[in-house]
C-alpha cells in the first residue's frame, strides 16, 4: 500500500474506498490487505471492492459486464483501515495494490506507536 498526492492514472484494476467501518458479515475470516492479520466474522473492518476494465480479447466480458468486470473484494482490519481512513482525510490518494504496509503509513499521520 503506498501513497501518492492524484488518483490519476491507469491501472489493471481500480477500487473503491469505504467511506466508514463495517462489520465483517462474510461467511468465513479474512486476511487483512495490508499487515496479514486475520479478520473474524463480525470484527470491526473496511472492505475495498475491485474492479477492472474489461478486456479488450474478450468481447463477452463487456457484453456481460460494461465498464467494471468485478474482483475479488479486499479487507483491511480495524487497524490498518483507521490508517487508511487518516491518510485519505489528509487528502492523498492510497494505491492498495502497491504492497507498502501500513506500518510505514502510519508515520505521515503521525502515529508510529501504533506499531511498536
């Protein structure tokens, strides 16, 4: 996960970012995106749903899907989803994909005790 000042620019798959936290009602635990930690079912969290353009090969995949064929969803734990949240109250844009942790995150917010 890095950070970067625009959103701009083209990728192989986009997100969108939550705007809160969730309760993780899936029928089974996740992995965090970000530090690896398991989420239980019914832990505090933030989902990310992917997405990317369909491929220009493959006409059906438009036919069935426009713009966004769907991805799997990606989760964040409390943790790093309150590092995230801070970081884009701030104004910049988090690449999720970029595998930058949130531990190196989390000193531009100005809370590196977090991880000690």
């Amino acid at each position: 996960m890095s950070v970067a000042c625009s959103c701009d620019g083209d990728g192989d798959w986009y997100y969108y970012g939550p705007s809160d936290f969730q309760v993780l009602d899936t029928k089974y635990s996740r992995k965090c995106m970000s530090c690896g930690e398991r989420i239980a079912v019914g832990a505090e969290c933030a989902s990310f749903p992917r997405y990317r353009p369909p491929n220009d090969d493959h006409e059906m995949e438009d036919r069935i899907y426009g713009d966004e064929v769907p991805m799997a969803t990606w989760y964040a734990c409390e943790t790093c989803a309150g590092v995230y949240f801070s970081i884009t109250e701030l104004g910049y844009c988090v690449m999720i994909g970029d595998g930058m942790t949130m531990k190196q995150n989390a000193h531009m917010v100005g809370n590196p005790e977090m991880w000690e």
